[in-house]
C-alpha cells in the first residue's frame, strides 16, 4: 500500500497546500474508486511533478487498464521521472485483469485498450526528443 504525503507545495493556482494521499490504504473504496479517484487527482496536479510522481506509483500499484487512456498522456511530460512513472503504469496495466485470468483468456475491450497503450509506447520509442533515462525503461518494460 501506498501512504505518501507532500507538504507546502504550489497547485496550479499558486495556493499553498498540503495533499495526502492514502487512497490505496483505504478499505472503504472499491479497486474502481480508488482508480478514479487517483485519475482525478492526475488532472488537478498536471503542472505538479511531484504529485504527478506519487500518484502514478499509486495507480501503478492498482494495474489500472481502466485509467490507460488517462496516463498515456504523461507518456509525453516533459518531466522524465514523470514519463517513467507513466510507462510503469501502462506495463501493469497491460498485465491480465483478474477476470482475464479467471477466464483464461484476454478480454476484447482490454485488447483494444494494450493496442492503444502499445502504439504510445512506440510513439515515445521513435521520438527524437526521448531522454536516454527513459529509453532504458522503454527497453526494460516494452522490449
């Protein structure tokens, strides 16, 4: 689980705050409310490294199929750890849903949802302006 804390940091609005997470600690969420609730805060600190930072490893944490389409995005921050964190969240959330592996098989929804996590991935690959920090972890987790 997942308990990280920042304090005194600037939101988009210049306004001082401190932002706890403990989303994933919390048993009164389901996998679902946690995941968007993680995808909410990613939209209200796109400007905030640092928190983009704590909840991506949250996400990462809930293999997050479901929030795919939301992280993909960072794949393109200017930030690297950013980036790096976004590919460690697609690489799980690329893995079998409990369900997928209840049924022995890859869902076609899901399917379509790795293609798109697949063809950013690739995207990010071939790009020039690509840090060779993350080209090591595109290598490490999208051989």
């Amino acid at each position: 689980t997942l308990l990280e804390t920042w304090t005194e940091f600037k939101n988009s609005d210049g306004v001082q705050r401190t932002l706890t997470i403990a989303i994933n600690d919390s048993p009164t969420y389901s996998r679902e409310d946690k995941i968007h609730k993680l995808v909410d805060l990613l939209k209200q600190n796109e400007s905030n490294p640092d928190a983009l930072s704590v909840i991506l490893v949250s996400l990462t944490n809930l293999d997050p199929i479901e929030a795919a389409d939301d992280i993909i995005p960072y794949l393109k921050d200017t930030n690297p750890k950013v980036q790096i964190l976004a590919l460690g969240a697609l690489n799980n959330a690329s893995l079998l849903t409990q369900k997928e592996h209840e049924i022995k098989g890859s869902l076609p929804e899901n399917e379509a949802v790795r293609k798109r996590i697949i063809e950013a991935v690739n995207e990010l690959k071939v790009d020039p302006n690509t840090s060779d920090e993350v080209k090591k972890v595109l290598i490490a987790t999208f051989p």
